[in-house]
C-alpha cells in the first residue's frame, strides 16, 4: 500500500503479501524453543518438563548462545522470531533476549500460558511492541476447569492476571485453547469472551487432536492416548459453524490434496523457515526431532544448515511398505496430517503410517463425502472428480 | 520550496537528519526494511515499511553529516535533474519521515 501523498515510502504488512519483489531471504521466520519446561503440568501436552528441571535448565542454550543465533537469523534476512516453549516465560533471560530480537529487527512471536506476565514485563511489551500479536493458550473459564487441566495451583489467577496486565497495557493478543472434557462445556463462555479482546480478529483456534510427547516418553504418550478424542467427536466439534467449515474445506481441498509419492516432504518445512530446539539442534520444524533430520548448531550455521542440510533431508524417500502401499497413493494427503514430524512422534520412524491421523483423515473425507462407509482412501481413483465436485458443489456433510 | 510548506513541514534545507533510534533499518535482499523499535511509529502495531528506488536513495543519504541541501545536490546530480524539480519530493519525504519519528533532525 502506498502511502497518500507520499510516492516513496511505502507500508507494509507482512501478514498480508510476500513484500520480497525477486529474491526471498535464505531465512524468512525462525522458531526457537527457549525451553521444554513449563509451570503447568497439562495432561495432553506433548513439551512440559517440570519448571524446576535442573537437567533440562542445565542444557538449554545460554543466552548468548540465542543472541548468536538471532544474529545470524537477522543476517540471512529473518523477519520475525518466533519464542515458544515449554513455556518461554521461564527463562530468566528472556527479556534480555526478546530486546535483543526486536533491536535487530525482528518481529518476535511469542507463544504463552500468560501466567509469568509481570508489571514490568507488560510495561516492556507495551513500549516496545513485539508486532506479532501474543498468542495465549487459556485452558478454561473457571478455576476448576483450568487447573484440573494445568494441574498447576494457583496457574488460573496467574493466568488471568498476565491477560488483565496486557490489556491494560493494550499490547495485542489472541487467545486459543486446548478442547478437553473439563473445559468443553465452557466454550461457549471462552468465545463470547473471546470475541470482546479487540485484537480478535477470528473466533479463538484449538488444538483438539493432540500430538504424542515430542520426546517419545511413554508414560506421557500413554496419558495422551487416553485423552485423545475420538475422530467423529473432534470432527463434530470442528465443524460446528457449518457454512464456514464447509466454505473452508473446500477451499483447502481444492488446493492442497493428492497422493504425493514416496516423497516424504511435501510440506515447506525447511524451506526459508526453521525451528531450534531448548539445546541448540535445528530442525525442518517444531516436530520433527528425528537424530537424521536434525542439525547441531555448535557445530555449524544456520546458512550451512538451511542451504545444505536441509535441501538433503527433503530428498528423503519413503521406504515404510505400509506407507508405499496406503499413503504414498492415499488422496487425502493434506487433508490427513501424516507427514515425517507426526510419524517420528508416534513411531520414531519417518514414514511409518500413523493410525490416528489416519481415521481422523478417512473420517473427515466420510463427512465431506469424499468418501463412502467403506472406502479406503488410497484404493479411490476417481479422486480428481471428487475433489472437484465436492468444491464446486454446493456440498454439504453428513 | 515555498514558505508555507517550510513552516508546515518543519523542514529545513540547512539541517541535518538521521535515522531515528526508535526504528531498525535493515537491507534484506536488496530491499530496504524500516522496522519500528518502540510503540507509536505506525498506525498499526505490526506495520513496517519500506521505499521504492527515489526514496532509497534518500534515505540512504540521511546519514546526519549532510544538510539537506547537500542531499539534494547530490540528488540532482545523480538524477541528472534540477534541484527546483527534486527539492519539493525530498522535503516530503523527509517531512513525513519525521512526522513518523523514523528520522530526526541532528541538533
């Protein structure tokens, strides 16, 4: 958008439009971990090593290991940063980096619980704005509610403490949540009070099918199994804003479904974006933590890691059987979210087919009609038309 | 330049402006990137700009060694364009540059 009255300078969203006229930077967006620890305790969550860890706090990148990758992050061109954790908040640091970020101007991201949001942190993000907008997990509307999924004490005041403290303060927000039997009755509740934050500008996201634990503990992905809902239940609730769920799905199926091969990266990852993990290794993105896939920072650079090594782990070629004979043909690729992160989660393999998303997947296409009762995805070969048909249609679910 | 837009623009010729400490000038793949650093540079919180071809070449000359007048001779010079041509888009540019607090005259 060009400014009224002036030819020469021009604003710019970065939301909206690519603003890189001929050659995109090496490094677009970057997440870092700043930790895996986390001051709830919630039972679906897949990165939540106990806050006190001294292990884990013992092994985290030091600060200035951050500044360094930041620096060079802003040196290949990275626009905005994105801090998540664990619960980022934890680390004593943290203002020291995020004022390091936003002075090499970085756009900073920050994923919170809110709960560690203080007086002087607020103050902070009011005078010098991350200019992403804070995106804060509320986990329910009523203390019971909240703290029998945080099993934290105390987390729910904490909590509705820091989002007051930025209100006040006006620095942007947007709160999401996590789908859970204690908070479920209360939706309702969180979206009208959702809807009078005034950087809203959607109705809030949730996470509803949960990922495994991202370091494969077993204990944790047991609890997580359990809590798992079933594919039809999830389905339900997603698409409880019919016209505007059907209006989305085919709009994403006409773009982004088809059988991909035995390539195993169809999506982005690694391309002009990375992740870092709490101890230094980089990542095509957050999930994907398989030994082959990642890149150790101590030992090399960001540009070395995103020019060299990861252009390699994306020629990466399915070799599973199972994965060739269902999901390399299968046409609910996009619509079904397996990929090498969620495989690695649940299997410690790339490309081991993961049952869940499977039906959640078969599931979703039985309720588009996509499919029929007994149909498996990849033994459809008219896919085209349907996709077609179903997007062009006036369309409806079951 | 008329008198009035001077007096409206607070812009002078003869004074010396520099990027403001509250942005962050970057060059990312040829393409300039202001980035605010504090609240109240744009109109929205997450806004950055940038400058076409004309207005880089200013900026890039608003080092707070130069007055502007001997930005604009150099502009005139490069552009191979008289002065009384340039003078009215440079003190715009400027002007509004300051009026964002993106640059700041040297006192």
């Amino acid at each position: 958008m060009v400014e009224q009255g002036n030819p020469y300078i021009v604003r710019l969203s970065s939301e909206k439009a690519s603003f890189w006229k001929t050659v995109k930077p090496t490094l677009s967006d970057l997440d870092i971990e700043l930790t895996e620890r986390c001051n709830n305790n919630c039972v679906h969550c897949c990165i939540n090593l106990p806050a006190d860890d001294p292990v884990a706090k013992k092994r985290e990148i030091p600060t200035e290991g951050i500044k360094h990758i930041l620096k060079e992050a802003a040196s290949l061109g990275c626009l905005t940063v994105r801090f998540t954790g664990g619960e980022p908040l934890l680390r004593d640091d943290f203002e020291e980096l995020y004022l390091c970020a936003r002075k090499l101007g970085l756009k900073v991201l920050l994923f919170t619980n809110a709960t560690r949001i203080t007086p002087s942190l607020a103050e902070l993000l009011s005078r010098i704005p991350p200019l992403e907008k804070i995106e804060i997990t509320v986990y329910g509307m009523k203390r019971t509610s909240y703290e029998t999924i945080t099993r934290a004490p105390g987390s729910f005041e904490a909590a509705w403490l820091g989002i007051n403290l930025l209100l006040e303060k006006k620095v942007p927000f947007v709160v999401k949540s996590a789908l859970l039997p204690p908070n479920r009755e209360e939706v309702e509740e969180f979206e009208a009070w959702a809807s009078t934050i005034p950087w809203m500008d959607d109705p809030p996201s949730y996470s509803i099918f949960f990922d495994l634990h991202s370091r494969r503990d077993e204990n944790k992905n047991r609890a997580i199994r359990n809590i798992r809902p079933a594919p039809q239940e999830g389905l339900r609730f997603l698409a409880r804003r019919k016209a505007t769920y059907l209006k989305e799905m085919k709009k994403f199926c006409s773009r982004f479904m088809g059988p991909t091969g035995d390539k195993l990266f169809s999506c982005g990852a690694g391309i002009g974006g990375a992740s870092v993990d709490s101890y230094g290794q980089l990542q095509l993105c957050m999930d994907l933590r398989h030994p082959d896939t990642v890149y150790d920072l101590e030992k090399g650079s960001l540009k070395e890691a995103i020019s060299h090594f990861f252009p390699g782990v994306r020629e990466t070629k399915a070799t599973h059987p199972d994965y060739l004979l269902r999901c390399a043909r299968c046409f609910l690729k996009g619509l079904c979210e397996q990929c090498p992160g969620k495989s690695w989660m649940e299997h410690g393999t790339l490309d081991t087919p993961v049952e869940y998303l499977c039906e959640i997947a078969h599931a979703q296409a039985r309720q588009l009609r996509l499919l029929e009762e007994k149909e498996m995805a990849w033994e459809v070969e008219d896919w085209r038309e349907r996709i077609r048909k179903f997007s062009e249609g006036k369309g409806d679910e079951r | 330049m008329s008198a009035e837009l001077q007096m409206e623009a607070k812009v002078s010729l003869d004074k010396l402006y520099v990027p403001s400490e509250d942005v962050v000038a970057r060059e990312i793949e040829g393409e300039l990137i202001i980035v605010p650093l504090v609240a109240g540079i744009g109109d929205m919180e997450d806004e950055l700009y940038t400058m076409n071809e004309t207005g880089k070449a200013i900026w890039d000359r608003l080092d707070g060694k130069k007055k502007l007048k001997d930005v604009l001779g150099e502009l005139s010079v490069e552009f191979e364009a008289p002065e009384e041509e340039i003078e009215q888009d440079l003190i715009g540019l400027v002007n509004e540059l300051v009026r964002r607090r993106i640059l700041v005259e040297v006192v």
